[in-house]
C-alpha cells in the first residue's frame, strides 16, 4: 500500500428529514453506514455502486461539503472538519451534469473566477487556464457563453475547472454522466492522464466499464456500506465459478423472473431495459448447462439473441450488490 | 531576507490577494446578474412606476419642491430591492446550478466569495437610482440641481456599499436556510416605509425611529436627500458607513456559524 492520501475510517452520515403532510414527524435516513478505506498516493480508487448507495455522501464528507455524522476522514494528513481550509487548498472536485457553471457567461471567465478563488497566482493564471483548456480539448471555444455548450463540453469545462490549481487530489463524481459515447471516451482518457501526473483521484461512477478500464483498485458500495475492495481483477474473481447466459427478451414478466430464480444452479438474475428490448443475465456455476432450461422458463416471451458468455466485472458487481444481504 | 522583511512581504501578498478577490468577484458577479435581462428590467422599471406614482400624487397635493425627495427615494427602494432579491435569489439561484457548493469548497474565505457578490447586487440598484432621476428630468421636468454634488458622489457609494453589506447579513441565513428567500417578499415594503424611503419617519409612530436608526437605509437615504436637497449629509454618511462595518462583523461572525450549521444539516445543495 502505497502512502495513503485518503482515509476514511467508519465514516457515517445521518440525513434529518421530515415525513407525514399534517403531523410532521422527524425521520433519520442513514446514507452512509461506517465506510472505511484508503487510497493511496497516485493511486486511481473507484467507488462503484447504485444509484442511492451512498457514493456521493461519501464524498461530499471527504471535500468538506458534509459534516460526518461519525468517524473520521483525512486528506493528505489534514482532517475534514477540523482542517477543513487546509483540505480545500490541495482537492480539485468535479461532478457530473449540467448544473456548476456559470451559464450565461463563457467559458474564460468561468475560469477566471475560480482561478481567483483557487488562489492560483495572479502571473501565473492566463497560462495556467490554457493549460487546462488545452488539457480538455476546449481551446478555441473559451470565449462562447456556457448556455451555448453540449453536455460533454460542460463537463470538460468542470473537469478543467478542478484542476486550475493544480490540486494533488482529485475527487471525481460521476464526471461521465450524460455524456455521448465519444465525449466519455475523451474524458476517460484525460482522468486516467491525471494518475500518470502524480495526482490522487477518487472516482465514483455507476459505468462497469469505465471503473475497470481506470481504476486500480475498487470499493463496491450498496445501502450506504462497502461490501467489497480490490482490484479489478480482484472483484471478477468474485464470478470466476460462473457462466453468464445472456438472452434479448421482449415482455419479461415478474413471474417469469421469480421462476428463472427458482431453477437449481441459478446464482443470480438480472434484467437491464434497452429501449423496446429487455436484456435478461442470468448467472449459474460453471459446468451447469442451464440455457434450454432458461428458454423453456420464458414461455410466452418473445425471445431474441442468446449468448453464452464468460463473466464481466459487471457481472461481479451484479452479484455482489444482489446477493450480499 | 530578514523575518520581518518576509512577514512584510507575505502581509502584502495576503492583502493583494484579498483586493483581488473583492474586485475580481465583485466583476464577475456584476457581469453575471447584467446578463439577467430580467433582473435589470426589474431594477428599473420598479422604482420608475414607484417615482411616477409619486409625482402624481405630490404634484396633485401642490408639493411640487418633493418631487426630486420622490425621484431619490423611489431609486433608493429600487436599491434596496435589489439587494434583497439579488442576495437571497442569488444564493438561491447558486444553489439551484449547482456553484454554491462550489463557492463553499473554494480555498478563499466563505466571506470573501460572499462579499462581493452581495456588493454586486447592490451596485445594480444604481440603475434603479439613474432610471428615477432621468424619468423625472426627462418625464416630469424635475431639474436635478443638487445642493453639494461631492457630498451626492460620497453619500450614492457609502450607502450602496453599506446596503450591500446589509445584503451580506441576509445571505448569510440564505445559505443556512433553503427558503428563507421567501423571507424576502416579507423584508421589502417594511424597510420601505420604516426607513423614510418615500415617507419621512416622522410621519410614523414614535417607536418606529429608533428602530429606523439601526437600518443603513434610513441613513443612506437621509446622506442623499440632505446632499441632493439641501442640509448636512455628513452625519448620515458617517452613520451609514458606521452601520456597514457593523453588519460587516455581524455578517463574517454569521457566514462562519451557517457555514458550518449548513455543512452539518446538509443544505447547500438542493439534494
């Protein structure tokens, strides 16, 4: 383990809210269950989860937006709440979607003014904002308003913005989101650059593929707890005993989802939506020829493609989340 | 270099810092709110139908001399209105895009990030000023002579600053609180009337005064009218400016608690 740059020892996080329309009682929603990790100087950590699990919780606590509601986290040695200014000065935070930017002005004086508030020094600014613009591929187009950008330009733009001061830590929350195939494509090349600068990124994202092409290592996050950690290599690991039948199905009904779970062998059943077309996994133990028996279980569907394939770190992710009570 | 010389050096780095963070945001914020056509609609259009509703009234009540008090105090409403929409809808619209967790995670000091944009949105109440004063030159033939113009170009910028200043008191709690902008709506005509804007506070009941002299506005309008119409505006501006360092204190002390009050109930975001 390399110098660790980030620790999170049983973080937690309490929500306060409110519920009923006439009598309001009080309701305490726990997002964050006592998550604990490490992530090590140049290191590129991956939280994957689903949505709700608790990823941006956690990382709103680690750049001082949130107060934990117990346990306690460091950046590069400093505390989050108690140092919290000394934190802010060495993290770069950029997340995904439209919303973080200045709209109705361009691009330049976007970074103009967090370059100001970055405290990136007065001579050296107009060549640091280059950099960054040249860095995301957005030179040329600094001076149109942000109103007029596609999703992939403003989230470069964010990612440009988080890294004016030059920050040794990166915190990166979904930054892919809504973007089209090629603009992630580009993204994921320039935070996978960041590591070979030296810099520490934390990374969330729900994209299998986007965490096991960046990340060296993983922590897989369901219902606000870390239910594994490891490399990539690690986590499919978790699937190595398994064969993944994969059906293109049309009209997948509860019934046919709880019978398919039912039949021996069958470790775990998935189904994704694809615009008009549903894409069922079903995963069962090596050895196990399941296939007819899968199609004989889908009578009355309309049924696709079928293909047997070997396991994906999605299909680990898949079992880890669904399995682990 | 010596330890002393360093220090010296280092205090002199900290204050440019500080100067280029006021005027540096005060630009940006000012360029961001010009570009809301409504805004600026609004912050003219609002104290001209005030003014012209005025003069009507004045001029149909034979007080011809008060026209230019009307002209001044229907710009000044314009300015305070701008303040408290611009301080709480602007922390409310940072909200809503997404920049104020931004502006609460940047390495300067939450003030510092606070201070000019509520400057900003005090100085856009100076076209609320400007559009009364010509709608009455132009409009109503009001000749606009004042009675010591140095003292006039002293007492607009005090109480602009001061009224921005106030705006920063209020911001404070709208970073606290995800609907205290509603409080707003409930801030704009009281302070109107308790501060003399369009009535002299001596029309009103005897304990509105004192409470009136704890509100920048009374002064600032008092240092405009008396440097406009005749009288020593001094004692206001100092007033005003005294006010303004008061809620400069007051505003630094509540930006650090809500801060921190925010970061603990999660409110700086919308989720």
């Amino acid at each position: 383990m390399r110098t660790p740059v980030i620790e999170a020892v049983d973080l937690r996080r309490t929500y306060r809210t409110t519920t009923g329309a006439f009598r309001r009682r009080p309701l305490d929603v726990e997002a964050v269950k006592g998550v604990s990790f490490e992530v090590g100087e140049g290191e590129l950590f991956g939280l994957l989860g689903p949505n709700g699990a608790g990823k941006t919780t956690t990382i709103k606590m680690l750049i001082t937006l949130l107060l934990p509601t117990s346990g306690t986290a460091r950046v590069l040695g400093y505390d989050v709440v108690t140092d919290a200014a000394r934190v802010r000065e060495r993290i770069g935070y950029v997340f995904g979607g439209e919303r973080g930017l200045y709209e109705r002005l361009p691009a330049l004086d976007n970074l103009r003014y967090f370059a100001e508030l970055y405290g990136v020094r007065p001579e050296i600014q107009k060549q640091r904002i280059g950099y960054v613009l040249d860095l995301v591929g957005l030179t040329g187009r600094e001076r149109e308003r942000v109103e007029g950008y596609s999703r992939g330009m403003r989230q470069r733009l964010h990612v440009a913005r988080g890294l004016l001061h030059d920050p040794p830590v990166v915190f990166l929350d979904e930054p892919t989101i809504g973007v089209d195939p090629v603009g992630a494509r580009e993204l994921r090349a320039t935070i996978a650059a960041l590591t070979e600068q030296g810099k520490t990124v934390l990374l969330t994202t729900h994209y299998m593929f986007e965490a096991d092409s960046l990340c060296d290592r993983i922590g897989v996050i369901a219902n606000g707890s870390i239910i594994a950690m490891g490399t990539p290599r690690d986590l499919k690991g978790v699937v190595a005993d398994r064969t993944i039948v994969e059906v293109e199905a049309f009209g997948v009904s509860d019934a046919a989802m709880a019978s398919l779970r039912a039949i021996p062998g069958v470790a775990s059943v998935s189904v994704e939506e694809r615009d008009q077309a549903q894409l069922l996994c079903v995963q069962s133990h090596k050895g196990v020829e399941l296939t007819q028996t899968i199609l004989g279980k889908l009578d009355g569907v309309k049924v696709g493609r079928v293909a047997v394939r070997e396991p994906t770190l999605e299909d680990a992710y898949v079992a880890l989340v669904t399995e682990t009570p | 270099m010596t330890a002393t010389a360093a220090v010296r050096t280092e205090t002199r780095l900290l204050d440019r810092r500080i100067g280029r963070l006021l005027v540096m945001g005060w630009r940006f914020h000012l360029k961001t709110l010009s570009q809301s056509s409504f805004f600026i609609l609004v912050s003219v259009l609002q104290p001209v139908i005030f003014a012209s509703i005025a003069f009507f009234m004045f001029r149909v009540g034979g007080r011809e001399g008060t026209l230019l008090y009307a002209a001044l105090g229907a710009g000044l409403m314009g300015i305070w209105s701008s303040v408290l929409f611009g301080s709480g809808g602007a922390i409310q619209w940072q909200r809503w895009e997404g920049t104020l967790e931004l502006l609460v995670t940047a390495p300067a000091p939450f003030i510092l990030v606070l201070l000019p944009l509520s400057l900003a949105t005090s100085s856009i109440g100076i076209y609320s000023l400007t559009a009364t004063l010509f709608w009455g030159v132009v409009f109503f033939g009001i000749p606009l002579q004042l009675a010591h113009p140095w003292l006039f170009a002293l007492a607009v910028p005090t109480t602009v600053i001061s009224l921005g200043l106030l705006g920063l008191v209020l911001a404070s709690s709208f970073v606290l609180y995800r609907h205290a902008n509603a409080l707003s709506n409930l801030l704009e005509y009281p302070i109107w009337l308790i501060t003399g804007l369009l009535v002299p506070v001596s029309f009103l009941p005897g304990w509105v005064e004192p409470l009136s002299w704890l509100l920048a506005p009374t002064w600032g309008a008092k240092s405009i009218q008396a440097a406009a119409l005749g009288g020593d505006p001094r004692f206001p501006i100092l007033m005003c400016a005294l006010l303004g360092v008061v809620y400069l204190l007051i505003g630094s002390r509540l930006l650090r608690l809500f801060e921190r009050l925010a970061r603990g109930r999660a409110t700086l975001s919308l989720t």
